[in-house]
C-alpha cells in the first residue's frame, strides 16, 4: 500500500528543517569565542589593547613656570619675573616650590621672593578654572607693595598652570579682602588682569621704525 503524498512531503520538509538547524548550530560554534589555554601577548595593533583612557595619562614632560622678584635699580619699581622650574606633577607641587623660595642659581642671578619664608600652603583644590588656595597667615603682616609682589607671584604661577585662569586665596580656611593693583582691597577670585604691568613681559621689544630716505 502506497503512503499518501501529503505525508512523504511532511517528512522530506521536517528532514530539510533538521539538516538546516545543524548547519547553524556547527556555525555558530565555529565563531565562538573560545578561552585562551595559557597567557598571550597582546599585539601593539589588537584592539583590545586600545582601552587605556589616554585622558588620565599625565603628560610629565616640559617645565614648570614660577614667578619670582626679579632685580632692578634704585627707584624703579619691582617686577615679577617667570622662571622655569623642573617637571612639576600638579598645583600642590608648583606652589610648595614657589613657597621654598629661590634656588641658589636664582639667588645668584639676584632673584628673590616676596612671600614670606615661614608661609605655609596648607592646601590647593582646583574646581573647573579656579584653584582654592589656603596658606597659613604669614601673608598678612605684609604690607603696600610687598604684599601686592607677594599675591602676584602666587596668581601669575597658578596661572601658568593649563585650564586655570583664577585663584581664590584664603588664610587657614577664612576668605580675606586682597589689594589689587590699583590699590582697592576686595574679597573674590584674583586674576593677572588685577596686577596690570607687574610681570616682565615675555614678548619681545618692538623693532625701532626706521626713517625712510
């Protein structure tokens, strides 16, 4: 007796829908990834080795710029003068070498500092283009234009510093009224633009104009 053709074509459709299934289960398996069998290098080009936030790596390289007293002629007025200083990692560093003062070559070359030598930085946190700066209260028996020397050295270092355009000076946790340069005392953030022409510029002299013939 003949089976019917509904049934032989049932059984030839089920026998492609098996085949077909192991196809892609030996597929699948294949592309599997499967668990190395003992430690590998990593090839310099492989991906995977592309993951380290390059944004938190410290670029150490370069010098750091403090701004010391540089010297000058009887009657003329006192100026800050940039200095390069070794590969300083961060605000804390950059201000603790500002506090200690001259180096023995600086001094030679009549360099000094008008921050008081006993002051002490008891901490600098930076928020966005601000750095807070706290020190203890040797600052304050400065007075005139000591003082004013003093507060420039600290802004114009700080803000060498890249990304930061703004100190907030405090004396041992207490915010204080400073003097800028024009001779005003008040509470706030101090920027270069408060001491105008306390800095050497850095910028070479103009070229005389010559007289044409």
């Amino acid at each position: 007796m003949r089976p019917p053709a509904h049934r032989g074509r049932r059984s030839r459709r089920r026998a492609v829908l098996i085949g077909s299934a192991a196809v892609v289960l030996a597929i699948a398996s294949g592309c599997s990834i499967q668990p190395d069998s003992s430690p590998r290098d990593i090839p310099i080009d492989d991906p995977a080795s592309n993951d380290v936030d390059t944004a938190s790596v410290v670029d150490a390289t370069g010098d750091t710029t403090i701004f010391l007293v540089g010297p000058t002629e009887p009657g003329q007025q006192r100026r800050l003068r940039s200095n390069q200083r070794g590969a300083l990692a961060n605000p804390t560093e950059i201000l603790t070498a500002l506090f200690d003062g001259p180096t023995q070559s600086e001094l030679d070359s009549r360099l000094i500092s008008a921050i008081p030598p006993d002051t002490v930085l008891n901490s600098a946190r930076r928020a966005s283009n601000i750095l807070y700066v706290d020190v203890s209260g040797s600052l304050e028996d400065l007075t005139d234009d000591a003082l004013v020397l003093a507060l420039g050295q600290i802004v114009f270092t700080v803000t060498e510093i890249p990304g930061l355009q703004f100190v907030r000076l405090r004396v041992d946790g207490e915010d204080r009224a400073w003097p800028r340069g024009d001779g005003q005392s008040r509470i706030g953030d101090l920027k270069v633009y408060d001491y105008p022409g306390l800095a050497e510029s850095t910028q070479p002299p103009f070229p005389a104009i010559g007289t044409s013939t």
